[in-house]
C-alpha cells in the first residue's frame, strides 16, 4: 500500500476513535434522582490522585481506599465531613437533598480518597472545570454541577453544525450564568452536540468556539444584548395538566386561556372517571385560564390563585416554572 | 448631552446660529426629557391607571425586574432595603444629569411598536416619574460581575413607597397598585386571594422593621427584598442563637466586593405575632452592627428572599402593615 493511503487511512481511523470515544464521555460524579442529587464515585472511573502539598501524581492503583468524601464549594472543601456509602466493591454514594444546594453560588466539588488524596477526573468528563486557588487557574480540574446538567435525556438539545476544526466547543448562557467551562460540546457526525435538562423557562445562550464567542446560526430566536451583539434564545416548556373534577354531568368542557388566546374550541377537555382532564405543553410563565362547560364560563373550583384581567374579569392563574 | 453639543459650538458662532441651537436643544431636551424621567416596564400587565403586575426573574435569590430608562434596557433588582433610585454608574455617567433638570414632563411617548407599551401611555398616572425622585449613581459593576447581569440599577423605597406592593415568589411577580396618603388603595380590585394575617411594622426611615421573637426573646429585624439570605447578629442574646443551628461555612461577596467566611445554618422557631411564625429559615450569623448606617436603625437581623419564599406578602408602607396570602396547596 502507498505510505499516503496508509497514513490517511490511519488518522481516519484515529479520527474516528476520538471522536466515538468523546461521545462516549459521560457526567462523572454525582446524578439527579428526584429531589436528591447523589454523588457517586466509581473507583475504576480514576487512574490519578494529587494531594494539596504540591505532590506529584500518583497512580490511583497504589492507593489502598479506606474512605471517600466528597468535598466542595458547598462544605468549603471539608476532607473529612461529607463521608460517602460504599455500596459494592468499586462504588460509593451519597445523597442530598437537592435543595440544600440553592444558596451557593457554584457547586464544584471533588472526591478525597483516604481523606488526603483528590481524585482527579479524568479530562474526557462533561462536567469539568479548571480549579482555581486565590484567582489563579491550577493545572487541575474540578467536577461541577448545577441546576441546568447534562443529561442525554435531557430536554433541550443544543446543536452547531460544522466546525470540525474546532479544538473545543463551549456552550455558555443564562442557565449557567454564562460559565466558559462547565458544558463541553460533543463532536458528531456533522458538527457539535449537547443534550441539557432545563427547567422551563426562556434562557439565552451562545457558543464559545476554540474562545470566539458566536450566536446558535440555526435559531433565529435571537435577543439584543448589552454588547451590541445578539444572544440566542431557547424556550423550555413542560407538560401540564389541568384538572375540573365537578360538572361530571357535562356534555362538553373546553379549557380555553392566555396560553391559546382564549380559544373557545380548540382544547376540549376528555372525560375521566374522576373528572375531566386536558394535557398541554407550555413554556415557563403565568397564564390565565378557564373552563368553559356546556357554554358557561367558569373558574378553576380547585385553584385559589385567580387574578383580574383588564377589564376587570376574574380567571384562574397558573405558574409554569 | 444636546446641552453639551451646544455649548461646544457655542463660542465660533455668529448669534443668530446660537439662538436657533439653544431654541433647538430647548426642544430636544423638553421631549428628551419627557421620555428619560420614566421608568417603564415592558412586560408589566398594566391592569388599570392605579394597578401594575411586574413579572420577576430571581437571580440566585435577586428579585429583578426588566425596565427601560434613559433610553436604556436592562435589569433592576427591587430593594426594600435602599433608600433611593441607584443608577449603575457604569451604565449612566453623571453627565446625564436627569435629575437635575426641571422639565415638566407631558406623558406623551413616542409612538411604539409594542403593545404593551402604547397600553402605558393610556394609563400614564402610573408610570413612575423620576423627576421629584431622589436617585444616586453608584458603580454597581461588582454585582454585574458575580451575577453575570445587565445591571441599570435598584428600585428602592422612594420609588416603591406610593403604591402598596405584593411581592410573590408563587407567580413570580410584584403586584404595585397606587394608595392615598393614608394608605388606602385607589383601585378597589386588586387581589382575589385571601389575606389570611397581617402584622405590624415601624418604619424607620426607609427601612421595615417588624418585631419578632425566639426562645421568648425579642428582636427587630429588617425586611428586605434584596437580601439574598436571611441575618442574624453575632450579637444577640445567646438564648436566640440556641435556636441557630449551624450548617455550614459559606463565602460570600459583600457589598464591598470583599469575601467574607460566614456562618450559615437554620434560624428555628422565629414568630412575628401569635399567629404568624416561620419554620427554619437559612441564615447566616454575621456582624450587623457596620450595617446600621446603611439601614439607618439598629437591627437584630434581616429577613430576605428566605422570609418571602415562606410568605406570600403585601408591603403597606402608609399603613405600616404586612399582610400575607398562603401559597397554594394545589397545583395543576
């Protein structure tokens, strides 16, 4: 074979190894179960450990483990207090409650093995970001999360076609108060790729490709900001159902609001045992609503939020958030 | 700034030039000014000419709302806690001078696309008239730094206290609807839910000072809307911080942009009145005694976003009263 064709045919296969392998490249460190967020360590997930005196690495499979803690901005890096569950020969736990979270600012954290040593994660992880002493970047890396996490599953999928050259790709915007670390895009086929779980609600974001900043050229939902510029705009919604459990005798209920400009057909309700029912989808924000059966309007007999409308009208009110 | 512009040509040029552009930035300024002493709030339902409903965003625990001022878009945080209007000295160098102008203002704004907006100028006896206002330009850059916002200012008391205000962290919004001297609402329908208790407050100053208690000793806290945790003093009896748990320490930047370490836990079994009491609340213990110029009275501690998470609450200022309305229990 010619040493071209070969060579090419190589760094083919090694492009394509890469890039199948950064897809596989998952969050590390911690997954959301309901209102617990649990912070997990796999030991066979770290090949690195350093400690806080300037040490050098040292292969994690030197170490004996007798203990895992997680430390972070949250216990002010405590090596001892957050002491994790071993619950089979590789893996430890913890759980929290997710809401002993939301008066910090950030939430990095790391594990400590031995109550001395930091487990470094691996840089091929999402949820990475560069640590820092006293302002300055250290050559190490934290494990991160936030409210807004990376999660295949996700709801809101963030994609940017082309830039294959690119060294790295950085999704940045108000759900994490425009970090320039935390989301790592993923190389595809044809361009860049992240999968988010948001809560609903408007976010604007933008891409930082190999530093430059630029707006998603696939959304044309775009809002002016205060550079000049124009950031890119993405909506979440939820699903939401809404529930008239009288009027069982009805012949038709229809759910009619601000959320389809008080459309007195579109969404008729359907009949179930306990009641009628209508499932919609809706971005975050107030709406104002009611039901209309057999042709009388009514309120909501079940919600007690209800608010005026311009001309002095009562409706029932609901928070998508 | 046309005032500036015409003070640069003013001394190369023959008389008659210079009256026509003094007649000219008479003009400009008149309708300039207008549009500048109005704070507007593009997404607020203007229900009528005494009631408003601003929808808010939180940032972190910032209740923030977006506005439009001096030509300009942006974000203000609602801050019981502060005295005057702030405007961000990043944003509004002091040659603006807004407030030094006296131009009777006429209501009329210019024609504008959004709705919302032409909705305004019907029902102008709300909008919020900078003129008589005391306000302060401040650099606010070290907020827009840490919370990464587009920061115009703070909307504090003198801006808030001609209205009685529904601050609600259920809907996400601040209801702000127009009362007399004596504090009696001018728009008899505003709210369709229950009040279900109110307390008494002093206000000293500009700041609301209710009376509480723990462990059967008293307190005079601060309410502020801008505080983004709760405070205790280090300061107060120990027989209340019996009833501090400590959690944890945390880092904050203060106001001065510095970090501080503090000390952050849950405050149990606050009460305001026989009725009106308050699980555990996160706190943090700090060091009060520095704040009282900034509040202008001596405090025991401050109740912030925590307080209104738990309390749906109604600020009455003429009054001198809180009222609460419970969160719902259901949800669609």
């Amino acid at each position: 074979m010619n040493k071209t064709v070969a060579h090419i045919i190589i760094l083919f296969l090694v492009f394509i190894t890469t890039t199948t392998f950064a897809q596989k490249s998952k969050v590390k460190g911690y997954r959301i179960e309901g209102d617990e967020i649990v912070f997990s360590f796999d030991k066979r997930d770290y090949k690195k450990v350093t400690n806080n005196n300037f040490g050098a690495e040292k292969d994690f499979e030197d170490i004996d483990i007798n203990s895992v803690v997680v430390a972070g901005e949250f216990n002010n890096w405590s090596l001892k207090k957050w002491r994790m569950i071993k619950i089979s020969e590789n893996s430890y736990e913890l759980r929290k409650k997710i809401e002993d979270f939301t008066d910090e600012f950030s939430w990095e954290f790391k594990f400590v093995i031995n109550n001395y040593y930091w487990a470094e994660p691996s840089r091929d992880v999402v949820n990475i970001s560069r640590a820092t002493k006293n302002g300055k970047k250290l050559n190490v890396y934290n494990l991160n999360f936030t409210t807004a996490y990376v999660d295949e599953n996700g709801n809101a999928t963030f994609k940017l076609k082309g830039f294959k050259n690119a060294h790295n790709v950085i999704l940045s915007g108000t759900f994490n108060k425009w970090n320039e670390d935390y989301f790592n895009m993923v190389p595809t086929d044809d361009g860049w790729e992240l999968t988010l779980q948001l809560k609903p609600g408007e976010y604007e974001y933008k891409f930082i490709v190999d530093g430059k900043w630029m707006e998603d050229p696939s959304n044309n939902l775009k809002k002016r900001n205060e550079f000049d510029g124009y950031n890119s705009v993405i909506k979440i919604y939820k699903w939401v159902t809404f529930h008239l459990k009288t009027n069982l005798n009805a012949k038709k209920v229809i759910l009619s609001g601000s959320f389809n400009d008080w459309d007195e057909n579109k969404y008729r309700m359907i009949k179930t045992e306990n009641g009628w029912e209508y499932t919609l989808k809706l971005f975050g924000g107030k709406y104002h609503y009611k039901f209309i059966v057999d042709d009388y309007w009514m309120v909501d007999p079940d919600n007690p939020v209800k608010e005026f409308d311009y001309d002095g009208n009562i409706n029932s009110v609901c928070i998508v958030k | 700034m046309n005032n500036c512009l015409s003070q640069i040509y003013f001394e190369n040029m023959p008389k008659t030039k210079i009256i026509l552009i003094l007649f000219l930035s008479f003009i400009n300024a008149t309708s300039f000014a207008s549009d500048i002493d109005k704070l507007v709030f593009p997404k607020a339902e203007i229900l009528n000419k005494y009631t408003a409903r601003i929808p808010f965003k939180l940032i972190d625990h910032l209740i923030v709302v977006e506005a439009n001022v001096l030509n300009k878009k942006g974000n203000f945080i609602i801050d019981t806690g502060s005295q005057n209007l702030i405007l961000n000295k990043v944003h509004f160098p002091s040659q603006y001078g807004h407030n030094k102008k006296r131009v009777e203002t006429t209501g009329v704004l210019n024609s504008l696309d959004n709705p919302l907006q032409k909705k305004l100028s019907e029902f102008n006896l709300l909008h919020f008239s900078l003129k008589d206002k005391n306000s302060d330009i401040i650099d606010l850059s070290h907020i827009e730094k840490s919370k990464k916002m587009h920061l115009l200012g703070i909307i504090g008391y003198s801006i808030l206290k001609d209205y009685e205000i529904f601050i609600d962290l259920y809907l996400n919004q601040i209801t702000l609807t127009k009362v007399d001297k004596n504090g009696n609402k001018l728009d008899p329908k505003v709210y369709l839910e229950k009040i279900v208790d109110s307390i008494d407050f002093k206000l000293k100053k500009h700041t609301i000072v209710v009376n509480g208690s723990i462990n059967s000793q008293n307190l005079k806290l601060g309410l502020d809307t801008a505080a983004e945790f709760n405070q205790i003093n280090k300061s107060v009896n120990k027989k209340v911080l019996k009833h501090f748990v400590p959690k944890k320490r945390i880092n904050l930047a203060g106001a001065s942009n510095k970090q501080i370490e503090v000390l952050a836990g849950n405050l149990h079994r606050l009460k305001l009145s026989k009725t009106v009491y308050l699980g555990p609340m996160k706190t943090i213990l700090t060091n009060l005694s520095k704040m009282q110029e900034a509040f202008g009275v001596q405090l025991d501690g401050i109740l912030g976003y925590e307080f209104f998470k738990y309390k749906r609450t109604i600020i009455n200022y003429q009054k001198e009263k809180l009222y609460f309305i419970n969160y719902p229990l259901i949800t669609q």
